[in-house]
C-alpha cells in the first residue's frame, strides 16, 4: 500500500506542475514547492537537530543543491514547453543515471549487462524526447533535455549520499538540506519573482497556489517519511520499484489531460523501465 501511495504521489508531481504553471512562471512554482516543503519540514528539527554539522555540512549542501533545489527548477522550466507525461517518463531515466555516475565517480565496475541495460536505456530516451508532440522538434528536445539534466542532478545526489551520508538517518539528512535550500527559495521568492504581484492579480493565483501547495507538502515533504518507513519495513530493493510505476502514473494522467502520446513513446518508456530492471537485476 506504501509503495502504490507513493508511485501515485510522485507519479502526479507532474501534472501538479503543470496546474501550479497556470498562473504562475516556472521559477515561482519552484521557488513555491521549495520554500514551502522548507517551512514543512522544518518543525522536524526539534527531534533532528543534533548532528555533526562539521562532517556532514558538505554532504548536506549537495544533496539539498543536486537533489532538491536545481532539478525543481529544470523540470517547471521544462514543463512549459513539454507535456507532464513526457517529463514523468523521461524522470525513469534517474536510476539509469545513478549507476553511470556510480561507476564514473565511484569506480564501481560495471558488467556486460549493466552496459547493455545503459546503452538500451538512453536510446529509448532519445526516442521519447525525438517524438514527442509538438511542431517544433528543436525546442522540444532542448526543454525535454532539462529533465535529462534534472535526472543527472538526481543520480549526482544519490551517489553523493552514498559517499558522505551514509551514517546519518534518512529523514534527518532530508531535513537539514531543506534547511540549506529553504531559506534561499524564500529569499528569491519574495525578493526576486513577480510572486505577490500575480496573488494579487491572476484570477486562477490560489488555484495555482493549492496545487503547487500539494506538490510541496505531500509530493515532497510528506512523501519523504512515507519513503523512509517503506525502506526499513521493507528494504531498499522493494521501495526502488516506485521507479517502474511513476512514469505508469504520469502517462495515465497525461492520457487524462488529453494530452498527445505516441505509441512509439509508449514502448520506448516501457523499455527504459526495462534496461533499470535489467541493471538493478544484475
């Protein structure tokens, strides 16, 4: 039930985006989702606050920048010119990522097949990203390749907290990086976006609020803690497979919204998932 509750909630963030986008920019919607998961989480420090500043303060910072903070801007800014279920499938291409940059940067030797499951993951992504929908392929390939970005950023944080954080709890961890980023998302919010200006004026601003509120709470914040009970009651391994049913959840949306999917998009996500399996199998 855990793993089905978090599938749907990551699997939304998408289209959550998406209703966030219609009244406010990309750089407000991501501001918002940071700043308010900070303001969340934050009363979370009263039980986590002790911690060995000095050792982890590094590790913290990079996967509060990587994991959090950058890829929340690149998917919004993606999502303006790219459907939410192409954004949800291309997202599957995170735990391909991980184990390149584990192998680049933690010298992690990679089999025969974990090569093939790589080689076979990113063409399929090429073809999800080549036919997506829309006249011009140029600037659909140049905003799809913000989410490839993203899920870079993703995989550079996974592995960073393989390397640097590995002693310290999850949600701790989780916690005190959103300490880091939090302030700076309020600062540009308030300081450096039309935000106040758009609440004041757009008719649709608490429409957009509401959703964007949602994204943060439960798809962010919320969805840490459901994630972290899902790993110690049921290991790491099985709390892994949301990767194969988020972008299932994504498309669904995206077929509910209307929006245009390819049958050639269909299989190519169905082969990323694939190449993951084939990895994490080997």
């Amino acid at each position: 039930m855990l793993l089905i509750a978090l599938s749907l909630i990551w699997g939304s963030s998408f289209i959550l985006m998406k209703r966030g986008l219609e009244a406010f920019s990309s750089d407000v919607v991501a501001a918002l989702r940071i700043s308010i998961a900070f303001v969340i989480l934050s009363p979370l420090l009263i039980v986590h606050h002790k911690i060995n500043l000095r050792k982890y303060f590094w590790g913290l910072i990079w996967m509060g920048v990587l994991g959090n903070l950058i890829p929340a801007f690149l998917f919004t800014a993606s999502e303006t010119q790219i459907s939410s279920s192409l954004a949800g499938m291309l997202n599957a291409l995170t735990p391909l990522f991980t184990v390149l940059v584990g192998f680049i940067w933690l010298k992690n030797s990679p089999s025969r097949k974990q090569v093939f499951g790589i080689v076979l993951g990113f063409v399929s992504a090429s073809a999800l990203m080549y036919f997506s929908d829309g006249s011009d392929k140029f600037k659909n390939l140049a905003y799809a390749s913000l989410v490839v970005v993203a899920t870079v950023c993703y995989a550079l944080s996974i592995n960073g907290i393989k390397k640097f954080l590995t002693e310290l709890n999850a949600v701790t961890a989780t916690v005190w990086a959103f300490c880091f980023t939090g302030p700076i998302a309020l600062v540009y919010l308030f300081g450096f976006t039309d935000f106040v200006q758009v609440m004041n004026t757009h008719p649709k601003a608490l429409y957009s609020l509401g959703f964007t509120g949602i994204l943060a709470i439960v798809g962010t914040a919320f969805s840490v803690v459901l994630y972290n009970i899902l790993i110690r009651n049921a290991g790491a391994v099985f709390a892994s497979s949301c990767t194969y049913l988020i972008p299932i959840v994504a498309v669904m949306w995206g077929i509910l919204e209307g929006e245009k999917i390819h049958v050639i998009q269909i299989i190519s996500v169905a082969l990323v998932i694939a190449s993951v399996y084939w990895i994490n199998r080997d």
